[in-house]
C-alpha cells in the first residue's frame, strides 16, 4: 500500500484487508481531514465492503442540525468513474 498525498487513504489491490480513519479507537479524527481510498480489482472481480463501526460529526445550531461528515462510493478512480452512492 501507498499514502496518498495529505490527509489519510491507501492505494491498494489486496484481496481484503481494513480500512480506518486516523487514530481510529484512540481519539477523534483530526477536524478538517479528507481521506481517499483506493481499491482497485481486476476485471471481473467485485469489492464488498462491510462497516462494522461508522461514526459521522453532527454539529447543531439552534434546531438546526447538519452533518458534516460524508462517505461516497465510487465505481472507478477518478471524477468520470460511476458513482454509487452517498
């Protein structure tokens, strides 16, 4: 695996493997923080993911609450792959 520039995320092409934020278990990840993962499969193949902790920020003002975290799913590496889902 490699790091991909600054923030967190891998570059990988294991068969399996886990994926966590920063300080993951210890503390709260760092504020402002972007991460990207790569996995890529050889044709044909397909990656399941599976979350087994997931946690997102939500900051509140008055009644209004907003997330301030997101996760979405790419079929591909770059901005003209398919999009999966937020």
């Amino acid at each position: 695996m490699t790091l991909i520039g600054q923030g967190c995320g891998m570059r990988t092409n294991n068969q399996s493997g886990t994926i966590t934020s920063p300080r993951f278990g210890k503390h709260p990840y760092p504020s402002g923080i972007s991460c990207e993962w790569v996995i890529t499969r050889p044709t044909g193949e397909y990656v399941r993911l599976t979350f087994s902790n997931f946690g997102m920020e939500f900051k509140c003002w008055n009644a209004d609450c907003k997330c301030l975290d997101k996760l979405e799913i790419w079929d591909g590496p770059n901005n003209n792959a398919t999009y999966v889902g937020r």
